[in-house]
C-alpha cells in the first residue's frame, strides 16, 4: 500500500489514456521520479470507479503499474454530493476559453477537466466542469 493522492479521475472514453479509467495520482512515496510525483494511472476493471473521490488514499498497483484497490478514509475526501457537473462538448479552443470564463464567473468551480478530441483540421475539446 502506497499513501497517496487522488488528484483527477479521467472516465473511460477520455484522456490520456481513453479506453480505461484513470487517475491522477500524486504520491512522492509511490511517484518520486516523476515531475511533480504525479502521473496518470490506469484503473482496473474491478474497481468500483463511481465511489473513488479526489483526496487522499491508500493505494495498491501491480507490477504493470494498474492501481488494483484504492482505499480512502475521507478525512480529506472532496464530498461530491450536492455538487453539480456541467459538460462543454466538441468546441475549439477559442470558444472553450469564451464558455469557460463566462462559466466561471457565474458559479464556484473546483474542478475542471479538459480532453482534445481526436479529430482532423482544427483541434477541438470536451471539458467537464465541477461547480457548487
């Protein structure tokens, strides 16, 4: 078991790495060697993703470097319920920025998240925004 932090969750279809799940995780014990000891890490299928929060945590990988089991206590665990998500689809990086900042000046955000999508000719983006 490796303490460390959940930073992000990227869903399936999404990412760096879209046909998993993965996590940001930030733990100097596990990730030292990488640039700010944090790295995207890939979910196993047999993880129930839906409970896993952005916080601290307890965390086991394989040799294959696949986090196998996640175990938060919630002392530090961001509590999602009453929480609200707003999803941006498909815009170009102009009109992301343009619907970001209108956003955010209209609600508290916390979190945001944002995926170039796989397309030919202009560079187009989904984004996912949490807000109270």
């Amino acid at each position: 078991m490796y303490k460390a932090e959940i930073v992000a969750i990227s869903p399936k279809g999404r990412g760096r790495n879209p046909q998993y799940v993965s996590l940001l995780i930030k733990s100097k014990e596990l990730l030292g060697y990488y640039k700010d000891n944090q790295k995207w890490l890939i979910a196993s299928d047999n993880l129930s993703v839906h409970k896993i929060k952005t916080g601290s945590c307890q965390l086991e990988i394989n040799e294959d470097k696949l986090i196998t089991n996640v175990i938060q206590n919630g002392e530090n665990s961001e509590e999602r319920l009453g929480n609200n998500v707003k999803v941006f689809s498909k815009l170009d990086l102009f009109q992301l920025e343009i619907a970001l900042n209108k956003f955010m000046a209209m609600h508290k955000v916390f979190a945001t998240q944002v995926f170039q999508l796989a397309c030919e000719g202009k560079p187009m983006y989904d984004a996912i925004v949490h807000y109270k």
